[in-house]
C-alpha cells in the first residue's frame, strides 16, 4: 500500500515545478516541495543551532521565529474521534473536543470492515484538520491512535481502547484506521498517526512498576505481531512506549523503539512517551538514579519525545544538556531525535508555501451532517446480536416499548471520547419507531438523614462554591438523590433538584458534574449497611490512597453541617437512615406490564466499571443490574436486553433465560439511533466479538499480569475452557450456508449463501490449525476474514487467502522464524466455534532440528519454565533468566549437552548460588552443579564452569534465589 510511497514521490519530483499564485519562492531549501523529504529534512537540522535541536525533543516543540517555524505541539487524543488535547483551558481542565464521536474502538473493531474503518479514519482526520484551523496549539496534527494492545484479558481496564485478542484482526483495523488518518496522498500525511502501547500492557494495577513477563513466542508471535502490520504498511508514523517493563527493562527504554520497530517501516518514525512515563525511570521504577542519566537512555533506546512537564520544556532541554555534557549523549544522538521529530512535520506539509494538499481543510467539516450519518452506519454495524430465541427480534413498529434501565435514555462518553454535540439515546431512538415508549432509569429514589441531628443531606446549588450539607429539614427535590449501581457496591447519587451529581472536590462534597468524570472519578460512594439498621457512607472514588486522603474515606459530618472525609472506618462514620421514596425496580417492572415489550438498557458507566489506571475486579453484571433484568423479565416475558459496554460480561443468566441480547459499546451520539436500526430490523446485525466473554472469572488468571498466553492457556488461541461467547461469535436476522471449500494452496475459496429472507452481512473466517509440530501450537488462529453481503437467495464465492509466512512460528532452538513440515487443517465458519467447511494443506518446510546445547545458547530461549523471571541483562540491551526463589527452573527439551558446562552468570546478593543441571525433569538426574558467585551488581556479569554428565533428552536447569542466567554451553 504505502510501499510505493518511495516510488510515487520520485515521479512527482520529476514534474515541473508551477508556484501557485499566492505562493512565495522558498527562502530555504527545507522549504521546496521539489525537494524530497530527506534532503529537506537534512537541511533544515543542518540549519538549527544545538540549543534549538534540542529543544525539539520535548512534546511542545517551540517554534523557531529566525526560520519562520511555528510552534509545534505532539500528540492529540483520537480513538474514536478526536477527543482531546492536554492544553489546558481558562478552567484548568484538558481541551475537550465536540465533534463526531464514532464507538469505542473495541466496538469499531468488532465491525470486522476494514474497508468501513479506513473511512472512519478519514472523517476524524478532517476533523483533526478542522480543529487545527482553530487553534495549532491546543490542537497538533501528531494523533495518539490506535491502540493496538491485544485484549488478553478482559478484565483490563483499558479493554474499551483496544481491538481484539487476535494479533491479525487488530493488525488489519488499525492498519485500515491508520489508512484513513493519513489520507489517501502518496506524499503528504492529514495526520500523522501514533501506534499506543508498545509493548506487552495489559494490566493497569501497579502498571509503572510491573513487569511483563513475556517469552520469546510470545513476544514474537504475539505482542509483537500486533504492531507490525500497520508499520509495515505505512499507516502509522510512530509507537508510544508502554508504562510497564518488559523483562524487567521499562518500555520507556526498550531498545526495540530504536532497532526493530523503525525496521518495520520504510519511513522514518516519531517515537514518544507516554505522559510523565520518563520521570517513571527515577522515580517510580528507580532504574536511573539522575534524570540527565535517564533522558539520555531515553533518546539512545529510540524515542524522539518527552511527554511531560505539559508545555514547559525547559526541564527536558536542562536534563539533555546535562546529559550531553557528562558524555551521556552525543550530538549526533540529537541529530537523529530532531530529524525524526522533524520527518513528519515536512509530510503533514507544515514546512511547504501552501501548507501542503490538506491545508485547506476548515473548522467547517467537524460534526458534519455526513460525519454524523457514518458514525450512525458504524454503529450500527459494530453492533453484535449475541441471542435471538424464536425470532423475539427485530421488533414491529407501532407497538408499546418501555425503555428501562440505567442506560436507557442517557448517554455517556469515556475518558478518550469527545464531549457529545448532542445525543440520541436508546429511548430517542426507539420513540421514532413506536407507538409509545415509557422510560424509567429503574434507580432507586432516596434520601439521606442523619441520625444525629435529623436533618437531610442537601444540595445548595451546582458550582464548586454550593456545598453539599447535611441541613435539610425535609426531604425535598434538594434532598433527594437517584441512585444507581454500577455493581460491587457502587453507587452513583443524582441529586434530584440540580440533577447533578454528589461528587467530593478535595474537601468540600459538591453537586456539579453533569456526569462522573474526570481522572479521580470523584462521584463514586457506597452505601454500607450497618447491623443498627443505617447506613455510613463510604467515598469510593479513585486514589483513595493515604497519599491523596490521609487514612479517611468514611463520610462525617462537621458541626456546621459540612460532609467531609473524617474517618478511616465505619466505627467513626456518622450514620444515616436511607429513605427509598421510590423503587427504581418497581417503576420499572410498572412500566414494563404495560407494554408489548421491555428493552433493558444495562451496562457500564465508562469512567466506573474500567478505565485507565483502573482494572476491573470482576467481569460480572452490577447486581443490581441483574437484578434489574430479573425482575423485568418476569413482568413480561417479551424482553430485550440492550448491554452497553466497554468490554466483555460474564451474562451467563441473562443468555441462559432472556429471549434475545444484543451488545453494543459505548458508540457515541448516534447511539440511540443504531440501536434502533437494529432492533427494529433496518439494520440487519453483523458485528461479531473481537475477543472471548467467559462464563465467569473462574477461567481466567488469578491476575491480570500474566502475558505467557501459550503457557496460561489465554484467548481462543490456546484456551480449553468453553466461553459464554466464543472469539468471532454474533447472530444474523438471516442464515448462511457454506458450501464447496476448496482450497489452493494459501487461498481457499467458499461459497457462501443467504438461505433466508432478509439481506445480510456475513463475516466469512478462515483459521488453520497445524497438526503437528515441535511447540505447542495454537487450537486454532485466525488467518483472513471477509465481510460479504449478500440479498435473500444470493450466492457468492469467497476468497480468503494468506501468505505462507503467516504460518510460521518462533524457533527458540535457532531464535529465528520456522515454517515446519506439516499439515494445517483450513477451517471456515462464522466463529472460532462454529466451523461449517473443513479443508486441509500440507506445508513443505523445515524439520527443527534436535537442540545442540553445545552451541552457546540463550538462556531466555527456553521450552519451559517454572517461577523464574525474565530480566534485564544490562540497562541497555538483552534478556536473561533470573530465580526468585530456590527451585526456578527453565528446561529445553530435545536436546544433547556435553560434559563441560560453562555459564555467564551475575548474582547482586551475597552469598554462593548454584545452577543444578538435570535430565528429564527438575527434579530428574543430577547431571552436575555449577557454582555461582556473588558479584554484586545485577548486571556484572562472569563465566563460571564445571564438569557434568553429557546427555540427551530434556534438560533443567534448576537455580538458587538471587542467580541470574543470560547464556550457557555444555560442550
């Protein structure tokens, strides 16, 4: 695709050059079009003083007036629309945008239309367009999306930001969204596009501080191959580095971002960090003891920019200097990190006389009319039909609905969404195609007395300046408050007068936010019931810790009547009686006798259940949620459950028990109109699951930092266990018969029919399974997709076809890429569970060889292990083996090892450690012992020997606590 970039701009510097009217002649040669990037790069670094090189190493580049350069600012959030920035405003909050909000991106994924989400892509590039004509400052051109970290597991509280659990299907949607953010010019960028996180983060518990445990198959088949395709193809400019480590080196400093990623692509990269992440390196992760000392590793690992210190960055450009003074750096270093920094600013067209093919493009395209008619389109096609007993859907028209639940007539963005233009709720959309709809929020009503004066909770107002106090002497509209569970207890509290949410603000409690928000989430409280029969209320917003709040999070109230943080615990909270002026399930369960169908609206509230910095504990439905559908499914049996989430929900009675369930994310201010075009049958559904829903937690890891998929038996790939929802699932309104598989070596075709009475989409799924082999291989895996339509009685061929490289894995014997002999089983269906066609394909390739453990080897290059850690080597570079505790073991298995077994070894602690060497087993035959050391330092590395047994078969190598490993022979 973008591989012929090279070609098309050395036809276009073969034009004749005609200056526009309105066009000044180039006083640079950075300036001239004619010129190709690099030549105009190479000029204008040559023309910058150190000082101002450098300074372009920090997020804010500033502008340079003596070459009419303009401030340039990194970075724009734009998952699914352009979101915001982190300038600040007049009110001290982040810039947030109000244009087009398409679905959250796990919802664009599960579209499986590349072809649709390149034109997404596109529409947010205008739009980032659009804001940059406003304001160039607040709003730059380098856009932070995609997020392309796979969702291994669901409880992660990002899950909302990713595509898929599969390497391919998210290489192809972020391929196809980068596509579309660049713009379809062979020379120029509309945007320029950044790949978030690279690598291996998955969890958001302690995530500046844990370390991705990630072998090398892993690391190669897996996280790794999820970035690489949109590199590869040129739709990406750069990668964010990750906040964890990987292999106990932080990703800020993973030496790929300056050798492997910048291999993948043809153009030069924009590598960045993620905000604040390099102060991570002194503070948090302690891995550099100066900032002069980390900044400099920073630039030498790969990355162009500091994200921190928001538009100050005279810390960044002190800290180099000092770097480059103590010898840390040189200006060759700054030289690239500038040219890099510089390369797409030349390819958005910023340096050219008329800015470049996209200049043009105004503030008039932002939440155009067409935008707002794809965002209704995507939408509706992300969303995913997960039931449909006896046809309970698509509704008629005309009818009595009674729209329920906490979702059901309310909209919410995410901390990466835009501020919503306006909104199109479920109960708005289905008001257009009923006869009449009733809605209730089915939250309870309630108001909150304290016991020891008798007075009320009450609001004063919605500004920062009203406080929230316990001086009511009745329970009035300022007293009363809409609660609703969110699930685990918590609750959010409306208040009913100024329809504003209870919040804490860092002292006084408050009723001004329109919904929860912001990075604390500060509108969270459970209500606690105590064996008196009160309740204490316990403030559960984010960083609750000691640091923020001292040791108290239980309400209290003051003798003036103020609610404040006062108690560490229940025993010294003030208590409560809770009034429930109403039953939320009672109007609920009122509103749905009456009608001919209820349509439960249930979910997550993005900034509660899961977010950013926050994992979720449980992949279970709010209690009070389920109870919700219980009860409303009794009342009337013709019921629809609407789920809105940002990730998958263990609903295994809902699917068990309710005629039909259809999931959709948080998809923006079309919503409501999406989700009437499905129910009501003008859209046919076609989104299928980009990831597996378990049944329940029970199969899932103890935590959510374990990333050896192969090993924990995670995602379709590898697991056993039988999912609510397999990976690729979702229903049709019509069917689809498969027929006459051929296949022809990497390309099989199918043919597939719509055997019922409406048109449709079919998202046609081709995955091998190799049959034998060396490793451990996939159950199955995704190798191509189609999404077809077809009409009533239409019969269409469909050709899938991969690359016989897709069918390789990772040889840790040789470190290096195998194709085996063997055969693939081809299997063709409409989900990794549902295969209707089975072909086969014998693969001529390679036999692995048995392992020679007479060579040097690797230490990380192992089969197998058990407690052992993967670790830093050095600073710098390499992966070694360490032991936590006495036992760890790694094993290599089919291999020869000869009787002189010699080691590079390190140990920090005190002390001799030992590596045992043993046949068949940890604990198998003792073939001999090597002693180890102590060095001192983790990284001070030394070569020990000793005489073992030579042998054949699985070897073990079994290590004391402390002993780290990076290679070894046994000749």
């Amino acid at each position: 695709m973008r591989k012929t970039l090279a070609v098309l701009a050395t036809a276009l510097l073969a034009l004749p050059f005609v200056p526009g009217q309105a066009l000044a002649a180039p006083a640079y040669p950075f300036q001239n079009p004619r010129l190709s990037m690099e030549r105009r790069t190479a000029d204008l670094v040559g023309r910058l003083t150190l000082d101002e090189k450098i300074s372009l190493l920090h997020q804010y580049q500033p502008a340079i007036p003596r070459l009419g350069i303009k401030l340039f600012k990194a970075g724009t959030e734009a998952l699914h629309g352009v979101a915001w920035s982190n300038d600040i405003d007049n009110n001290g909050a982040v810039v947030t945008a109000n244009g087009t909000s398409f679905p959250q991106p796990v919802g664009l994924a599960s579209t499986w239309d590349p072809a649709l989400l390149e034109r997404v892509g596109d529409v947010v590039a205008d739009e980032a367009r659009g804001y940059h004509a406003q304001n160039d400052r607040v709003w730059g051109l380098n856009l932070w999306a995609p997020v392309v970290n796979l969702l291994r597991d669901p409880r992660w509280g990002r899950n909302e930001e990713g595509y898929s659990e599969d390497p391919l299907l998210t290489g192809a949607i972020s391929t196809a969204y980068g596509n579309g953010l660049e713009g379809d010019d062979p020379r120029y960028l509309k945007t320029a596009p950044t790949l978030k996180h690279y690598l291996a983060y998955n969890n958001e518990k302690g995530r500046d501080v844990t370390s991705s445990n990630v072998p090398q198959r892993v690391l190669n088949e897996y996280d790794r191959a999820a970035f690489k395709p949109a590199l590869e193809a040129g739709a990406a400019t750069g990668v964010m580095a990750s906040y964890n480590l990987i292999n106990g080196r932080p990703a800020t400093v993973d030496p790929d971002l300056g050798t492997l990623v910048r291999s993948w692509s043809d153009q030069p990269l924009f590598n960045v960090s993620d905000a604040y992440a390099p102060y991570n390196l002194t503070g948090s992760q302690k891995y550099y003891a100066t900032q002069p000392e980390a900044n400099a590793a920073v630039i030498k690992a790969g990355l162009d920019s500091f994200t921190i210190d928001d538009g100050n960055g005279t810390p960044t450009v002190t800290s180099i200097k000092a770097a480059l003074a103590q010898g840390l750096l040189t200006t060759r270093d700054i030289d690239a990190a500038a040219g890099h920094a510089l390369s797409i600013r030349f390819r958005l067209g910023e340096f050219d006389p008329d800015g470049g093919p996209y200049a043009r493009i105004g503030a008039d395209v932002i939440n155009a009319p067409a935008h707002q008619a794809l965002a209704r389109e995507t939408a509706a096609d992300a969303m995913v039909l997960l039931k449909n007993d006896r046809k309970a859907l698509p509704l008629a028209t005309g009818k009595d609905v009674a729209v329920v639940g906490p979702l059901g007539d309310v909209l919410y963005s995410d901390w990466y969404g835009a501020h919503l233009p306006y909104q199109v709720t479920a109960a708005d959309g289905i008001r257009e195609r009923a006869k009449s709809v009733t809605t209730s929020e089915a939250s309870d009503r309630i108001a909150l007395k304290d016991v020891a004066t008798g007075r009320y909770v009450t609001s004063t107002g919605s500004t920062d300046t009203t406080p929230v106090s316990v001086t009511g002497t009745t329970a009035d509209a300022a007293a009363q408050f809409d609660a609703v569970d969110w699930g685990q207890g918590v609750n959010t509290l409306r208040n009913v007068g100024t329809g504003r949410y209870l919040g804490y603000n860092w002292g006084p409690f408050i009723t001004r936010d329109e919904q929860p928000n912001g990075w604390y989430v500060q509108q969270q409280f459970k209500l606690e019931a105590q064996s008196d029969g009160t309740f204490v209320i316990h403030y559960a917003g984010y960083e609750t810790q000691e640091s923020w709040f001292g040791a108290n999070t239980y309400v209290t109230v003051g003798a003036d009547g103020a609610l404040t943080l006062g108690s560490p615990d229940a025993a010294g909270a003030a208590h409560f009686t809770k009034e429930i002026l109403s039953s939320g399930i009672d109007q609920a369960v009122a509103a749905a006798k009456k009608a001919d169908t209820a349509v439960v609206v249930v979910g997550s509230m993005p900034f509660i259940n899961g977010r950013e910095a926050h994992d979720r504990s449980t992949t279970a439905l709010g209690e009070g949620q389920e109870a919700l559908v219980r009860a409303v499914l009794k009342a009337n049996p013709n019921t629809v459950v609407v789920l809105q989430t940002s990730y998958p929900d263990s609903i295994t009675w809902e699917q068990e028990h309710v005629p039909a369930i259809v999931w959709t994310t948080h998809a923006g201010a079309e919503t409501g109109h999406a989700i009437a075009d499905v129910l009501f049958g003008s859209v046919n559904p076609a989104g299928r699951l980009t990831q597996t829903w378990p049944r329940d937690d029970s199969t899932l890891p103890a935590d959510l930092n374990q990333y050896d998929i192969i090993k924990t038996g995670q995602t379709y790939l590898y697991s056993k266990d039988k999912p609510l929802y397999p990976f690729g699932f979702g229903l049709s309104y019509t069917d689809f018969r498969y027929s006459n598989l051929r296949v022809n070596g990497t390309t099989a075709t199918v043919e597939v029919t719509n055997t019922g009475k409406r048109a449709g989409d079919e998202v046609v799924q081709l995955y091998t399974h190799q049959r034998t082999s060396r490793d451990k291989q996939p159950l199955q895996q995704l190798r191509a997709f189609d999404r077809v339509s077809l009409q009533p009685g239409q019969k269409r061929t469909v050709t899938l076809h991969f690359d016989r490289a897709d069918l390789a894995h990772w040889d840790v014997t040789r470190e290096r890429w195998v194709v085996e002999d063997a055969t693939h089983d081809i299997l063709v269906g409409s989900s990794s569970a549902d295969i209707r066609a089975r072909g086969t394909l014998h693969v001529n390739g390679e036999t692995i060889p048995v392992r020679d453990l007479t060579r040097t080897t690797r230490a990380e290059a192992f089969d197998d292990y058990s407690g052992a850690a993967l670790v830093d080597e050095s600073k710098a570079r390499g992966t070694a083996v360490g032991a936590n505790t006495d036992g760890d073991w790694v094993s290599y298995k089919r291999a020869t090892i000869g009787s002189t077994f010699t080691a590079k070894v390190a140990k920090e602690s005190a002390g001799t450690g030992t590596i045992q060497i043993r046949q068949g087993s940890a604990t198998g035959k003792l073939l001999g012992t090597v002693q180890v050391p102590s060095t001192g330092n983790r990284y001070t590395y030394v070569s020990t020997s000793a005489k073992i047994a030579a042998a054949r078969g699985d070897v073990y190598l079994v290590l004391s606590a402390g002993v780290r490993l990076a290679e070894f022979r046994g000749r």
